[in-house]
C-alpha cells in the first residue's frame, strides 16, 4: 500500500487518521470537542477543501490579520524608535510583499501559511497607548464585523453559500485605517498660513498640493476621506515630493476656502425648516471678478446687427418690456458716470433724460426723452411715450454736473413725475462705483440623493447668470449651486434667496410659483383665466377656449385673490376658501399653510374657555395680524420686483414638449402595437439615417423594451424621426399627431430667429395643427392634460424671451448627477450643510483656476499664481472635468486624411480614376495632378461633413441658375502637391434637386436625381455651407430599411440646422400648412362629442348606484351574501349565443361602443354632479353590470 501524501501543516489528523481538521477555517475550535465532529472532513477531500471557496475566503481573512498585526508592529516600533524611518520603510515593504490569496490556490502554496494561535492575539506592551489604540481596534473589527463578517454569517445561519462582498465604500475605509494606524511621520508645517504670493501655485505651497485640491473637488469624481488617504499613501509609497497628511491637505483646503471661496449662510424659513445656502452675491462677484468670464457679460438690451434674435437680451422683455429701473441704470462716460431717469446735456447743448441704455453696432446707445425749453424757461417733455436713440458718447454732462454749475432748468408742472426721480436714488448706492445689474435665473427641482432606487427626496435650487451668452449657460461649469434641503419647500428655500438678492428676475417654470391650483382644477393654466367646471369646459365656447390664449393673469391680481382667501379663513370656513380657490384657479402652496393656521387659530380662540370676544372680533383681530404680516404671509416669488411668475416662467422643451406631448402620442402608439407591428418598427427605427442629426446612436432595441420609461433623451429621437418608421402600423390620426409634433419640435429647436413675425406665424400655425390632431384622437385630452393648453402660450414666451433653447432646463437635469455625488459622500446627518459645503468648495477652486481675484484680508485685490491659471488652459482635459468645454475653431474648408493601417502609405489617385472623371466641371481640373482621399471637411456653420453627408454648398459653376447647390458627398479630396493658386480641397459632390411640391403624405420636400441620372460635381470644400438630415422613402420604394428607388425626403423634423435650412429652400415648401380650416366649427364638434360620451359616463354611474342599491335592498338567501351570489350568477354560461352579462368599468364603455357593441343600462339616476373629477382622470369607479351583444367575431 503506498504511503499517504503529506498535507499541508494547517490540517490535523485524528486519531484514525481518516479525518482531518483545517485550522485556518475552525482554529478557534481548539480543543476539539466530540460536539464538533461536523467540522472534521475526509483526508481524501482536503484538497477539494483547499479549493473551495469556504477556505478561500478563510485565507483571505487569515492574510488580513496577519497585515493588522504587522501594522500595529510597525505603530510600537514607530513609537519607541520615532527617528528610525528606515524600519519603518522596511515593515511597508514586508506588508505590501505579503501575497495575496487567490481563488483557487495550489496545496503547494498552502504550505506556506504557518497557523499559530498567537498570530491573532496581540502581545502585551508597556505603551498605554498602543493598548489603548488596539483594543479599540478590535472593538471596531469586532462590533463592525470587517474581518469575521462570514464565520459571524455561519454562525448565525444567514450564509447562502456564496461568500458575503463589502462595498467600495466600506474597502477604502478599511484601507485608510490600516495607513491610519502605521502614522508614517511626515515634514509639514506646524501652521496652514499661505505661502509667498510670488510662489508658481499660490495659494498653494506645492504643486502636489494644488493637484490634490483639484482632484478632492472635481464635481463628477468625488472622492471619500477614505480614498483620499490612499492617495496619499500611495503617493508617499511612490516618492512623490512635498505629499501632505490627510489633515494638513484638508487644513490647507479650510484655509484657502475661508480667503477666497464661497460663503454658506445658515437660513430658517417662516416655517422652521434649517437649510443652508451658498451666498449668490459671491456666486455672481465672482463671475465679475475672472476675467475670463466678464469679457462675455451683457450688461445692457442689445439690438442685433443682423437683426436676428439670439439671446434674452436681444427680444422684447429686455429691450421694451422690463421697468427701466430694474436694467443696469449707469453708462460710464468719458469723465462722468450717466444715470436713467436723470437729466442729462448732449454736446450739442440739448437736454435729454435717458430712460433705457442699449448696444448697437458696438456701441452704447441710450433711448432717451427729448427736453424741451419753452419760452418761459421751462422744462418740458412733449411725449413721454416715445423715445429717439442717439450715441451715448454723445453726452458731455450728467445731473451733477449741470446741479453744480447752476444749469439746471425749471420743470414743468406737467412733468413733476419726472422731476422728482432726480437724482437717481442708485448713484447714492454705487458711492462714485459703476453700477450695473446681473441677472439670476433661479430653478428649482425634487431630486433623489441616493444612488440606488431607494428615494430620498430633496429640494435643490439652482441658478445661472442671465446676463452670460447660451453657449455658456449650457455648460455645467456655470450652474451655481445654491441650497438644498429634504425638509424645506422651494418657496421657503426662495424666502431666503430673496433676501439676499432682490435683482432676481426670472424663475423656474413651476406652478407652485405662480400660485396655480395645478393641473385638475377648475382653472388650471398658470398664465391665463381660461376654465371652468367640467361641465362648462365641454359645451362649444368653453372648449373652443381651451385651444387659444385666455385673458392674462397678473401677480397683482393673484396677490388680491390670495389676500381674499386669507381674510375668508380669518372666519374660520374652510369651505369658503376652498370655493374661492376652485373658482379662481388661484391655490398658493406656501400661502396655504397660513390659510390652515388662520382657520385653526379662528376656532381654537373660539373655543377658549376664557374667550369674551366675539366671532366678529375675533376675525378682524386675525385680519389685523395679517395686514401687519404681509411679508411673511406671501411667498417671495409673489413681492419680488421685476417678476411676475404669471409671465416670466416661459414654456420649456424638456418638461412641456419631449416629456410631455411627445410623451403622450409615445405611449398612445406604442401600447397599440401589435408583436408584430413591434419588430417591424424595432428594425425601421434602427435603420435610421443619424448623419445630420446631432443625436447619440439609436438603441432600437433598448427603446422598445423600456418603452413606458424613455427619457428626454430617446424622446428627442423619436420627436425627429418616428414620422418615417410608424407609417402603415398606427392609426391615421396617430400619424397625423406625429406629423405635426414633429413639425412644432423642430422649430422650437431654432437657435436663432431671422424674421419674428414670421417665425410667430409658422408657430401659431403648427402650435394649432398639434392641438386639434389630438383633439381629434381624443377630445378629452384638451380637459385633463393642461401641457397641450400651455402650446397656446408658446407665442408670447418666444416674444419675450426669444427662442425657447435658450430657457432649456436639461443643463440643470445635468447637474444633478453632481449634487448627487456630493449627497452619496455626506454624513446624513446634516445634507444640507454638507452639500452646500462641499459645492462651495468646488466654486472656489474653479474660480481659483479660471484667474479670478479675490480680496485678502487687507482688502487687497490677489489672484492665484501663474502655475494656477495655465494649468486649466494647458490641460484641456480639467477644463472638460470641470464641465466647461469651448468649441474648437475651425478652419472653413479644412479637412482631415483619412487613417490608413499602420505600414500603409497613402493612396494617391487622380480625379480620371475616380467618380469625378464625369463630373460637370471636371474640364475645369488637371486630370494629372494627384490627391488623398480625406475623412471630412468643414463647412461653413463649423460642423465635419462626411463621405454620404448631405450638404448645402455654394455652386462653383460659374452664371448657374442657383448659386445653391445640394446633394450627397461621395468623397473628398486634398492635393497632394498644391500649385499655387488652386483650391487644394474638393469636395465630389451628387447632384439632387429639390421637387417643386412637397410629399403629400409626410409634408416634406422631396429629392430626386436630376433627370433620373447620377450627375456629380467637384466643388470646393470652403463652398460648403452646411448638412441637413435626409431621410429614404421607404413607402414609395416599398422596403424595409432601404430600396433601389432613388427617392428621398428632406427631414424637416431634424433639430440640426432647421433655421438654416428653412432659410434656404422656399417657402413653399417649408411653411407649416394649417390642417383644419375652420377650428371653432370642429372644436365644437368635438365639444359635441365630449357631451356626448359625458352622458354616457353619467348613466354609467347611474348603473351603478342602482346596483348597489338592489344589492343592498334584497335579502340573502342559504345564508351567502348577495354580492358571492351576483358573482357566482356572472361566472355562468350565458344563455344565449351572443349576449353576454359583462362586468365592466366606465372607462370600458368608450372602448366597447367603438367595437360597436349596443349598450343597456338601468338608467337609474345618479346623485352625482357633472363637475366631479371624471373617471379617465385616473379616480377609481366601481364595477357596473352591462348587457352587451356583441359579434361573434368579436367574441
């Protein structure tokens, strides 16, 4: 028999030698008892047991003991030798030399472990100490269960078999308290002051130091303290220079925030919620502060050169609308500062008082009230309504001026309005400083702070600085954080930011803002009167009404209904404010709370036993009290100057457009969709031509699958394309609705307007094609979606504001995932706090790395060192981490060669051997010269076109019937050896053309090529202008994703460059078509309808009270109730072949009557009224018993 094989030395043989035990696993067990028989195993099966992953993860918490042990070795020797740091080196060098247990490991490898008892029982020291800190190690080990957690999990009976993970989170902790325990000594300064100003990477003292503040505040990679300190480890392990201990970099951080970052000021609303909110005149004195974001503030209304609209400063609220008084009141002059409102002396001699400054052509122009001297010496002004713009250099001297040199005039009685604004009461505010005013844009949203699905709800607010160009405000690095709390509503967080800032304008589009009783009231719409009851919203006008406009609300008249309310719960009727506030459409969230105190207060008084007033008394004792606490009562969006939330919360794409409408017809198509209908569909829509469509790649197969759970994302996609791919697989009237939201998506999407009132006409058009095409799908939905109603608003809002990207809340969206990671890293305990703490933080050091200046402490203007601010410039990289990113400058009619495989030279061809040998003006080339084929070219809007890119391009032909050619991109071409004088790049280009009558079906121009031949010209590259989205008419070529029939649509549905191309084909063509001619007579058709299947509904609930009643009123019989027998009754054959006893909901009727089916009811009466909520609003109805006959088909 041949000899037993040796087993590794951590297994115990018993006394047959059969069994074995492994200490590494059970070395508690010691000794072992007969009781534990069950931990012994068969000799044959220790290395299966070896393998295992029991005994892995046994190992794995063996290796960590042994790295304890020798961290707390090297902790006493530190201690008793301080100055030796060579051995201390040396311990590291032993720990990071221990091997690391794998999965699976070899018996050989496991010779090597030598299993002790004492390894894992610290041995006794003199040091008090390292006593102390050991045994407070273990209570932490043991309490937290860091290395025994999966013995403990065994020993409790919760283990599954598969060994237990900790989380990243816990790893890093466990990590850093390893490096916290060694303490390895490092040089630093015994104080955080700041090093010389003359120093590279002031306020720093080292480069290392700087790079480590920049890596703790980047917003999208937060770090913990626990990962930190292994940064800082590892760097030392490394032999960086100059790596600071955790707390000195985290002294450091403290002191250089103090000097230069941004205050966090604790606040308490009117309610006693705590928050804390990061100061928004530093957030803005900061933008004024860098130079490198002042060169691109606005302070004053510009008139476009061009006279196209791009900015809020360039459309009507700024440049007519705004109180003068609210603008940036000061234009510095030559030697004199100039203020509105104030008399003023042009050169000329002329008086004149400046009411609004703007920029024109470059310069600073003033609309201005001419002054004029009568005969009497009087000053007067003949209009005060109309102003004449001149130079603003034009005037010599200011109010003060003329006071102190004794010219000024005498006034008018007629114009002591205007005389007793003068002097501006600001000049006294600015003390001799220029004064000019920034605008905020405030937005607020509910987000989670959890990572996982788990809710946890917070109410963050944002803001930006309005008076900064779009491209900016887009970027993440200009959204400031301002406060956040999981307590605190938006109006209380708001109460505080209007008392810090009164210049805010313009907030979130909320209806809790503009005090709207929401959506399922009586009077839903948050920016006019239009409503009623349900009853009336049905009948001709009503209805009608809901398609339009209504009559403007105000902040004045809702500040008047609110004081109503609150003077009607002053008598302590809940149901007279309820009444109001549904007859009104007026409900104010934050005025709601004082509305319930005042009605508790009222009856509380009351019922006091030592009461001896009145109820008249008592109510005016609490009218007086709201009269003294007008402040307090009214929310601040209501008392601030400049803004109306009535009319400053513009409609926005994201919520309105692609989550609302686009939203709605999504899931009325898809939950249509047959299996079949759905593949089809799935493989149109991942066949989609993307080129031109500014759009990440098509995930086809995702968007069906999470059909009922897109995001604005994917509902951008569909708003441009799913007019191609839904033809022929829904409803004609589903096809309509995508036809027309389509056509409204896309011109909302303008960057810029070229003709306002045109424009307006193509959006009034479109806004009403997209209203009554879902109307007539479903005539309710104009009743209980008030996002259809809020398009009619759209008009007014692009007046304002100009176009409506430029009030897009997806960058706010964005920063969330920011405010998130800074949520994740907080202690819960104080979200609040620590949130605006850690954001603060982020702004100071952006501001430190943009240039910006500060103040220290002697007032002195300082700004961080050259190795500071170069940094950000020469590290492309940290400028796109800190979410500010500048589109490169492009050279029009650039391009790119084409990448070749490694050891392959470039191609070189001559225009005979290609495509180009037929080109029209290929006479015009030398066939001989040779050229590299290219990637892409850049056109004239700075955009890469591609081989098969469609482009528009200036024509080369030289007397062509249209200098403006398009078509398709076949390649492109760079001389090889450029002579002097010749276009080096070209561009191939196929000819189409556009036909003179748009497709009656998609309503888009079509393309064909010319005479049904392929014709190409060579043109080139700086010719072109841009690239359009083109999509193939698969319907005509009957196809699936692509045919042989040359036949294309021009996709007006494409956000990319829809100005551009609506400014270059004609009109004809491109102008959005009206589809119902007379809407009053069909809205009130569908008013017809709606009244209609109301008197259904009605019966329905009539049905059903007069079955609850025969419920109710007939006795039981065999002792069962009457409800199981009515059930039992239901569940049996029907009697005959087609009239079946059905139970069903209201909201089923609708559904049965268009299957033709004939209903009977009871017809009992219902004491139910009209203007209750209706069941498609989503309240549940009960069951009702109707009498169907039904085809057999259908059956």
């Amino acid at each position: 028999m041949p000899p037993k094989k040796a087993l590794p030395n951590f297994f115990v043989e018993d006394t047959t030698d059969s069994k074995v035990l492994c200490t590494i696993c059970h070395g508690n067990t010691q000794p072992f008892p007969p009781l534990s028989a069950k931990l012994w195993i068969l000799r044959s099966s220790a290395t299966s047991h070896v393998n295992g992953d029991q005994h892995h993860a046994a190992a794995e918490r063996y290796e960590n003991l042994q790295r304890i042990n020798a961290a707390r070795e090297q902790a006493r020797q530190q201690r008793q030798q301080p100055s030796q740091l060579s051995a201390i080196t040396a311990v590291d060098a032993r720990i990071r030399s221990e091997p690391h247990v794998n999965a699976r490991i070899d018996m050989d490898q496991v010779d090597a472990y030598k299993f002790s008892v004492d390894d894992f029982t610290l041995h006794p020291t003199n040091n008090e100490i390292l006593d102390a800190q050991s045994e407070r190690l273990d209570r932490e080990f043991e309490h937290r269960g860091l290395w025994n957690m999966h013995a403990m999990a065994d020993a409790l009976g919760l283990h599954s078999g598969e060994p237990l993970e900790t989380t990243e989170d816990q790893e890093d902790a466990l990590f850093a308290e390893i490096l916290e325990t060694v303490k390895v000594p490092t040089l630093e300064p015994s104080t955080s002051s700041l090093p010389s100003r003359n120093e590279v990477f002031y306020p720093y003292d080292s480069k290392t130091m700087f790079l480590l503040d920049t890596l703790d505040n980047l917003p999208r990679l937060q770090i913990s303290n626990s990962l930190m300190r292994v940064f800082l480890w590892i760097l030392r392990e490394l032999g960086a220079p100059d790596v600071p201990s955790f707390d000195h970099l985290r002294d450091i951080q403290k002191s250089i925030r103090s000097r230069s970052g941004i205050p966090t000021i604790p606040a308490k609303s009117y309610f006693g919620n705590v928050f804390y909110i990061n100061d928004p005149r530093h957030l803005i004195a900061q933008d004024w502060a860098s130079p490198e974001v002042r060169k691109h503030i606005r302070v004053y209304p510009e008139i476009p050169e061009d006279g196209v609209i791009r900015e809020i400063w360039h459309a009507q609220k700024w440049r007519k609308d705004m109180d003068c008084d609210l603008l940036s009141p000061m234009y510095e002059g030559r030697r004199a500062h100039f203020y509105v409102n104030e008399l003023a002396q042009m050169e000329d001699g002329r008086y004149v008082i400046p009411k609004r400054w703007v920029t024109f052509l470059q310069e600073v122009y003033a609309d201005v009230l001419i002054v004029e001297i009568d005969d009497s010496g009087f000053a007067t002004v003949l209009n005060k309504e109309s102003t004449t713009l001149i130079k603003a250099s034009e005037l010599s001297c200011n109010y003060l001026d003329l006071e102190h040199d004794g010219g000024l005039p005498k006034w008018a009685d007629t114009c002591a309005d205007l005389s007793v604004k003068m002097p501006n009461p600001k000049r006294a505010l600015a003390e001799g400083d220029p004064l000019y005013t920034s605008f905020v844009e405030y937005f607020s949203d509910d987000v989670s702070g959890n990572r996982t699905k788990q809710w946890n709800k917070h109410w963050n607010v944002y803001m930006t600085h309005r008076n900064l160009p779009r491209q900016l405000l887009q970027q993440e690095f200009h959204v400031h954080f301002v406060s956040s709390s999981p307590h605190a509503s938006t109006t209380e967080q708001y109460g505080k930011f209007k008392e810090i800032v009164e210049s805010t304008q313009r907030e979130p589009v909320k209806s809790e803002i503009a005090a709207s009783i929401g959506a399922k009231g009586n009077f839903p719409c948050r920016k006019c009167e239009v409503g009623g009851t349900q009853a009336e919203k049905r009948e001709d006008e009503g209805y009608h009404a809901l398609f339009e406009s209504g009559t403007p609300r105000s902040k004045d008249g809702i500040i008047r209904e609110l004081e109503k309310q609150l003077h009607l719960a002053c008598s302590g009727v809940a149901q007279h404010v309820k009444d109001s506030q549904s007859a009104t459409g007026i409900k104010d969230a934050y005025a709601q709370h004082w509305i319930q105190d005042l009605i508790s207060r009222f009856h509380a008084t009351k019922s006091d036993p030592k009461n001896t007033k009145t109820p008249e008394e008592i109510k005016a004792d609490l009218i007086q009290w709201v009269m003294d606490n007008r402040d307090k009562i009214y929310s601040g969006f209501l008392t601030t100057d400049g803004f109306d939330p009535t009319k400053d919360t513009p409609v926005e794409i994201l919520h309105t457009i692609l989550l609302g409408i686009i939203k709605y017809i999504w899931h009325n198509t898809h939950t249509s969709f047959s299996a079949t209908q759905k593949l089809t569909y799935l493989h149109r829509l991942q066949a989609t031509e993307t080129d031109g469509l500014s759009i990440h790649a098509i995930r086809a197969n995702y968007i069906m699958q999470y059909a009922g759970s897109l995001i604005g994302t994917q509902f951008k996609i569909l708003a441009q394309t799913n007019i191609f791919h839904v033809r022929g697989i829904v409803s004609e009237e589903q096809f309509s609705i995508w036809r027309a939201v389509g056509e409204l998506s896309a011109l909302l999407g303008f960057p810029e307007i070229r003709n306002l009132q045109e424009y307006l006409a193509d959006i009034k058009v479109a806004v009403a094609n997209v209203l009554d095409t879902f109307a007539k799908l479903d005539p309710s939905k104009m009743i209980t979606k008030i996002k259809l109603h809020l398009l009619a608003h759209i008009p007014d809002d692009i007046t304002s504001f100009g176009p409506l990207v430029g009030v897009a809340t997806e960058i706010y969206e964005c920063f969330n995932a920011v405010f998130c990671y800074c949520s994740i890293l907080s202690n819960h305990l104080a979200p609040s706090r620590d949130i605006a703490l850690q954001l603060a933080d982020q702004e100071g050091l952006k501001h430190q790395l943009i240039g910006g200046w500060w103040q220290d402490e002697k007032g002195e203007w300082i700004r961080a060192g050259d190795g500071v601010r170069q940094y950000m410039c020469e590290q492309p990289v940290l400028r796109k981490l800190l979410g500010w990113t500048e589109k490169p400058a492009l050279l029009i009619g650039s391009v790119r060669l084409k990448a070749l495989p490694k050891k392959t030279s470039q191609k070189l061809v001559r225009l005979s051997e290609t495509l180009a040998a037929g080109a029209l003006n290929y006479a015009s080339f030398d066939a001989d010269v040779q050229w590299h084929y290219c990637k892409y070219a850049i056109s004239e809007s700075s955009e890469e076109c591609f081989e098969s890119s469609w482009v528009f391009c200036k024509s080369p032909l030289p007397n062509a019937n249209n200098p403006i050619v398009l078509g398709r991109i076949s390649f492109i071409l760079t001389l090889a050896a450029p002579p002097p004088d010749t276009d080096e790049e070209v561009v191939v280009l196929e000819l189409f053309q556009v036909l003179s009558e748009r497709d009656p079906v998609f309503g888009m121009p079509v393309l064909m090529r010319r005479d049904g031949e392929k014709t190409y010209l060579i043109v080139p590259s700086k010719n072109l202008k841009f690239k359009f989205n083109v999509q193939h008419d698969c319907t005509t070529a009957k196809c699936t994703a692509s045919g042989p029939l040359d036949r294309y649509f021009i996709n007006m549905h494409a956000f990319h460059n829809a100005h551009l191309v609506r400014a270059t084909l004609p009109r004809s063509l491109t102008v959005p078509l009206p589809i119902v001619d007379d809407r009053k007579a069909f809205h009130s058709e569908l008013a017809s309808q709606l009244r209609a299947t109301a008197t259904v509904k009605k019966a329905s609930k009539e049905a059903a009270a007069g079955t609850r009643k025969r419920k109710c009123g007939e006795g039981n019989t065999a002792g069962q109730p009457k409800a199981k027998q009515a059930r039992k009754k239901k569940a049996a054959a029907p009697q005959s072949g087609t009239r079946l006893v059905i139970r069903l909901k209201p909201a089923q009727v609708q559904a049965a009557m268009r299957k033709g089916a004939a209903i009977f009811d009871s017809g009992e009466e219902d004491s139910s009224s009209d203007d209750e909520e209706d069941d498609w609003s989503g309240n549940e109805v009960d069951d009702v018993d109707f009498v169907l006959d039904i085809s057999d088909s259908e059956l």
